[in-house]
C-alpha cells in the first residue's frame, strides 16, 4: 500500500474519531441538561412559591404568640409606656396575682395565658413594674363588678398603649371573672374589672383572662363608687398587685 493511500485512511479514521467524540461531548451534555432541569422541576414542584411561602410565614407570625423577652418599652410619662411590652411570660405556665389593698385585706388572682396570651402578658408586665401600686377601684356598682387599673382614676386612663381582644371560651357565668374593660373592641389597656356574679355580658366585647380563687370576700368588700354620680372620694386603693409564677 503506497504512503498516499495510509495518509488519507488515517484521516478519515481521525475524522470518524473526532465525529465520534463530539457526539459523545454532546450526547453527554443534553443529558446533563435533562438531568439539571428534572432536578429543577422536582425541587420547586415541593415547596412553595416564594411569595406563596412568605405570605404563609407572614400569617403565622401575626397569629402567633409572640417570642418571649425583648426590649422593655420607654417610659414616656407617669405610668406610660411608648408601646406595649414583649413577651414576659410563658404560656406554658400557671401565674397567680396577689392584690393586697391599702385598707386590708388581700385576694388571688389565677390568670389564664393559655386562653388570653397577650392580656395576661401586659397585666404581669404592668405588675412587675409597680403600675397598679396607688392606683383605685374608682368604679364600683352594687350587683355589677369593681372596675380599676385607670391611673388617673378618672376612667379614661391607661399605660399608653393598646392591645387586642382575646376571644377564648370563659364565660360571666360566676363570681370572680377577671375582664378587660375597653372603649371599644380592641383598645384593651390598663383597666380591669371583677364580676361579684354572673351578668350577661358579652364575652365578644371583653376579654375574660382571670379568676379569683381565694379572697372574694375582699373584693366584695370593695367601696361601691358610681363615678357619673361625682363622689366626693376616691376609690379604695391598691397597694400592690404581686404576680408568682408556677
């Protein structure tokens, strides 16, 4: 076989091997591909949209308790606070409010933070900072409720913050339930008030976060006082409310 003949043999089978690597390079690569866009598919087909998955995180958190500890809020003025408190309790856990009155005598509150989070939340975090110490039962009616927790005494005082209802299923169907008193649904605040029995009020309007177990002799004792008839005095006065956790 002459030099000419196995030149141009060599070139072809250089050609045939070279054709032969590019369509491996590429058959190798289309697979790559699939494989990278069926993984792709796979991976989004099980989880949510970007969006999707925020807008659930977001709805979550708005109704969740909120995560315990944070900042204290700034005292912007007497018993007034900038906003209202971080979480300082744990829901986990039994809370009992020990209101001790300055003319004697002494009741206990059980609190409730499993059907009333937040009300329970602002009520110790008001009492651990010494709100209520002075501050009076400046509404008392005969057959109704003793109502207190106004700083100013007048009714329409507070801490300088509002929070929400809570709705839960405790009831006005004895004596003892501790309530928010409110101005309307969702401006909860500072104010509270003790049933001395079952009244037909409506739990949609105020949120039920307590109850007295020891001590009702004391809150019926409490100085009736019907504020729109102007008394000449003030309420009966607390000298402090202490909260112990269980």
């Amino acid at each position: 076989m002459s030099k000419t003949h196995t030149t141009k043999r060599d070139a072809r089978r250089a050609a045939r091997a070279r054709r032969r690597l590019y369509t491996r390079i590429i058959t190798i690569a289309i697979i790559a591909v699939v494989l990278v866009a069926a993984i792709w598919l796979v991976t989004n087909a099980l989880k949510p949209s970007t969006a999707a998955g925020l807008k659930a995180t977001q709805s979550k958190a708005s109704n969740s308790i909120p995560t315990r500890g944070g900042p204290t809020p700034e005292l912007v003025g007497t018993k007034q606070y900038a906003s209202a408190p971080p979480m300082v309790i744990d829901v986990s856990k039994q809370y009992f409010a020990n209101v001790k009155m300055v003319k004697g005598g002494e009741f206990v509150i059980q609190l409730y933070p499993d059907k009333a989070p937040i009300t329970v939340n602002s009520f110790v975090f008001l009492a651990q900072n010494g709100f209520f110490d002075g501050v009076t039962f400046h509404r008392v009616l005969e057959g109704f409720m003793a109502q207190g927790g106004d700083p100013t005494g007048t009714g329409s005082g507070g801490p300088g913050y509002s929070f929400v209802n809570e709705t839960n299923d405790l009831t006005f169907d004895k004596a003892g339930m501790v309530a928010m008193a409110n101005s309307g649904r969702d401006t909860n605040g500072s104010q509270f008030f003790i049933m001395f029995g079952a009244y037909g009020l409506s739990e949609s309007d105020y949120t039920i976060f307590g109850q007295v177990i020891s001590g009702m002799d004391v809150v019926n004792g409490i100085t009736r006082r019907d504020p729109d008839l102007r008394p000449s005095f003030t309420g009966d006065v607390i000298e402090s409310i202490t909260v112990t956790e269980k």
